[in-house]
C-alpha cells in the first residue's frame, strides 16, 4: 500500500466521537502534510496562547509570497500567514455556530483571515450562516473541509495536480454563495 492508499485509509476509518478525536486529528494533520508541506511549512500542532486560553489545532505557516502559486495568491488576498486548521470529528451532536465561531475568534491577527475546518461531515446550516456573518464583518474566509473532500485532494495530488487548487475552488464558490 502506498502514502496515499494508507492515508486515504486512516482518514476513512476514524471512529466519530470522542473515541475517536485523536486518530482523526492525527490522520487529518499526516494528510495535510502530505497535501501542503512544502509549499507550506511543518504544522506547528495545538499552539497556545500565551495566556493559554486559546488553543488551536493546527498552524501551518505559509512563507510564500510567489502570486504565481495558490498559497502565495492565498497570503497576498487574505493575508494567509499562518494557515490555521481545526479538527471536528463529532458523533452526535452537529458541527454548528458555536464551532464555526471558536474558529473565527483563533483568527487574530498576524495570522490572517483563512481557517479551515476539517469535518468528519458537512456543519450544519446554522455554522454556514454564521460563516457568511463573519465573512461580512470581518473578511475572514472559513472553509468547511470534510473527510471526503481531503481524499478526494490526495487522488489529486497523485494524478500530478496541486490539491490546493480544490482550496482555491471552494473559496471562490463561497465567494458566490456568500449572503
């Protein structure tokens, strides 16, 4: 089995729930390394505030200033520095608003105004509201990336394209839809 059969399977597999949090997050963060770094650099995983209140899942810092690639396009428009990604992996209750805003409010500044949520499935529609509230206040871009969609990125990157460009697809159709 290859790193991107392995992967596929580990992302796959991971129980829902608490039981189930830690072998996603892991999984999540072996695909994201795989799909980003480089151009982006190692993760920095579950950083702390210096107060330590806050705590984030994942920063994947982003040096690149080349317009000509995604994340350099992706620095420049939103200022994308620091890429933060969270990790839901919920069983019964639903990913929603409450969620969506602990993600927003990760987003102080220098980091930038990108996040993505990586889902075992889709937030509600409560969380997709909210996302548009913070898009119209703030400028801040919070994308809602499930399990399916990190695979399907992984098929992209093993045919020889750039997963990111699913990244830079899901911006722009949020672009559209935003309210």
């Amino acid at each position: 089995m290859n790193k991107a059969q392995a992967l596929r399977q580990r992302l796959k597999k991971c129980p829902p729930g608490r039981a189930g949090w830690a072998k996603f997050e892991d999984a999540c963060i072996g695909a994201l390394r795989y799909l980003f770094v480089p151009p982006l650099t190692e993760p920095i995983i579950q950083p702390r505030t210096y107060s330590g209140t806050d705590r984030r899942d994942a920063v994947f810092p982003n040096r690149n200033l080349d317009t000509s690639n995604n994340w350099g396009h992706l620095h420049k428009e939103l200022g994308a520095r620091l890429v933060l990604f969270e990790f839901k992996n919920y069983d019964a209750e639903e990913i929603g608003k409450e969620e969506t805003n602990q993600t927003r409010n990760y987003l102080t500044q220098p980091m930038g105004r990108l996040a993505i949520m990586c889902c075992n499935r889709l937030p509600n529609h409560a969380a997709h509201l909210k996302r548009n509230t913070i898009f119209s206040e703030d400028r801040k871009v919070i994308l809602f990336v499930t399990t399916d969609h990190l695979v399907e990125m992984i098929s992209i990157k093993e045919r020889g394209d750039d997963p990111s460009d699913l990244i830079i697809d899901m911006i722009e159709r949020f672009y559209l839809q935003h309210e």
